[in-house]
C-alpha cells in the first residue's frame, strides 16, 4: 500500500479502481472484507489470516476483528470516498 494506491497482482489500483466495499461477519468467526475493483477483480480478506511486518495480528474472540483488519477497512474506506 502507498499514499497513491495499492498493489494487487503486480498491479497498481488507485482510488478510482475501488468500486465497492463491504464487511461482513464469518458466521460466528473471524469478520472478512470484500473490495470490488473496476476491472472485475474481487479481493476477499479474512482478519483471522492477517499478518503486519512479519507479526500474526490477534483477532478478538467475540469482535472477530484486529488492528490490522481495522487499518486496512480504513485505508480502502478511505480510498471509496
């Protein structure tokens, strides 16, 4: 991630490139986010797989979320708007 996008694949996505994003919870687990992008890719993220500088983030047994999924939901929101 950068201040100018994201890479997915080997390819840079800007703001315009996001078209959709929505959270959801796991069923009774970890809660997942998806980002729709404008060429049709999907990019699926589940917060219990998240990892930042090497470090497997601890997801909150009732919350089904971490500090690093929180990050991420803020930078692609930020990114849609």
């Amino acid at each position: 991630m950068t201040e100018k996008g994201f890479y997915y694949k080997d390819t840079l996505y800007t703001r315009d490139d996001v078209k959709k994003i929505y959270t959801a919870n796991g069923s009774g687990g970890p809660k997942r986010m998806g980002v729709h992008l404008t060429d049709g890719r999907k990019i699926l993220i589940n917060a219990v797989a998240l990892e930042l500088n090497g470090v497997k983030a601890k997801t909150g047994f009732f919350s089904g979320t971490n500090e690093v999924f929180e990050g991420l939901r803020a930078y692609f929101e930020g990114l849609s708007t």
